[in-house]
C-alpha cells in the first residue's frame, strides 16, 4: 500500500448538484413567485420540491450559500432569468429546461467562482 494520499476526486456535476443546484432552484422560484406571481405551491408543484422548501428558498434559509456569486455573474444570472421565463409560459420542455440548467452551470464552473 502507497503512503499516497488524495483528496476524493469530485467531479463538477456532482458539486453542481450539491452546492449550486438549491442556488438554481432558490432564484428561479424567487423569479416564478415574486415577478411572474405564482403561488409557493404552484412554483413547488413545477419544480418538482414541496412548498415548504419553495418558502425556505425565498426566506433564504436554504439555497442561499451561492446567492451573491450567481447573482453577479451576469450571463448566468440571465440564464436562470430565461429560465423562469421559459417554465412561466410554459414553453420549456423537461430537455429544454435541463440544458439551460446544465449551461448555468458550465458558465459558473468556468468562473470558477462558485464551484
């Protein structure tokens, strides 16, 4: 046996869907309820989570770790925006929706920022 010794090898999904994917979840319900005015549980039933997290995301007691990084960086920011605009009008496939997600998270992970 080596006296090697390595972090675990993460990869960026999977720090993705740790760290950013309550910060994705948390702007786009806070976009759905607060500009487009759907209710907690209309947004809770659409992203697929229980009104209860739908309120902790807008009181910001989840999801919030990544809040300012996202928020600044522009191009992802207006993903998300597009993204709520997308799932508000309806005109978002599940496809559709998951490659908008995964290019919010190829641009923070470039950034390096967040991840």
């Amino acid at each position: 046996m080596s006296n090697y010794t390595f972090e675990r090898l993460e990869m960026p999904c999977e720090i993705v869907a740790k760290k950013l994917m309550p910060t994705i979840r948390a702007l786009v319900a806070e976009v759905l309820v607060r500009k487009y005015g759907f209710s907690i549980y209309e947004t809770a039933k659409i992203l697929g989570l229980t009104p209860a997290a739908i309120s902790n995301y807008l009181l910001g007691k989840r999801g919030a770790d990544t809040f300012p990084e996202l928020k600044e960086n522009r191009l992802a920011y207006n993903l998300i925006l597009l993204l709520a605009d997308k799932i508000a009008s309806q005109r978002c496939t599940s496809i559709e929706c998951g490659e908008i997600i995964c290019t919010i998270c190829r641009t923070l992970i470039k950034s390096s920022r967040v991840v």
